[in-house]
C-alpha cells in the first residue's frame, strides 16, 4: 500500500493489490463530445403560459446569452470546469479541464464540452466520462 497508495473516490477508498494504480501521464490530449439543445422560452406578453420551443435561427440568437449563463455557472469552479463534479475521484484525476460551452454548427446551437485529459483515456474511463456528461447535461 505505501508504494501504490490508496485512492479515495465515490464510492470509498481503493487500492489496487494486483498492480499499481498508474501515474498520471503528463501529456494532454483534448477532445469534445457534442449533444444537441432544446431551448425553451416563456413569453411574458402572451396569453399562453406554455413555453415555446426555439430552434434554428431564433435559437442562434440566444448562443451568446447562453454562454454568458454558462461562464457564470462556473465561476465558483476551479480551472477544472466540470471535472471537479466528477462522481469517481479516480476518473476526475485524469482530467486536465472540462468546460462547457456552446456552438453554432449547421443552423443549429450545440452543447460542447471540451476534455482536456492528462494521457488518453482507455474505453472504460470514456465510457465513464459519458454517463458522467449525459447526467450532468440532463440536469441542465
């Protein structure tokens, strides 16, 4: 244990008896995962007390309001963005940053989030950090 050290996560504390737990590369590799958005507004002037769906143009012109939203939601994170809301500590170790952001790609607004990981993630750790990203954007 002194030479591997334990590792605390979610789910407690873990050691690995079989082989070190590998220390964490120093070269950063980046990439993004897109997910599309579904804007919906109230109307204060009209009749009706159900949202509207936004889409297309009028949506794209709410890109810059929405990033605005977005910066001020993260500034009581540290430089990590999202990857200090990680659920598994070991996996949050990995990363360098995860900002999210917006951006307009065919007509449309998408959600971006950027990945900054230290060394590149084996198909475990990726499909981790998927669940990890549709919880988080489900949760708006």
């Amino acid at each position: 244990m002194r030479e591997n050290g334990p590792v605390n996560s979610y789910y407690g504390v873990l050691v690995n008896k079989v082989r070190p737990i590998p220390q964490i590369n120093a070269d950063l590799q980046e990439f993004r995962f897109y997910n599309s958005l579904a804007l919906t507004a109230y109307w204060n002037d009209r009749d009706s007390t159900l949202p509207v769906i936004l889409g297309g143009e009028m949506a794209i012109f709410y890109k810059d309001m929405i990033q605005e939203k977005i910066n001020k939601s993260l500034s009581d994170c540290s430089e990590k963005g999202l990857a200090m809301y990680l659920s598994i500590e070991l996996l949050g170790r990995r990363f360098f940053t995860m900002p999210p952001s917006v951006e307009e790609c065919g007509g449309e607004i998408w959600g971006v989030l950027t990945v900054k990981t230290y060394g590149e993630l084996n198909q475990r750790e990726l499909e981790a950090l998927r669940e990890e990203w549709r919880t988080m954007a489900d949760g708006g």
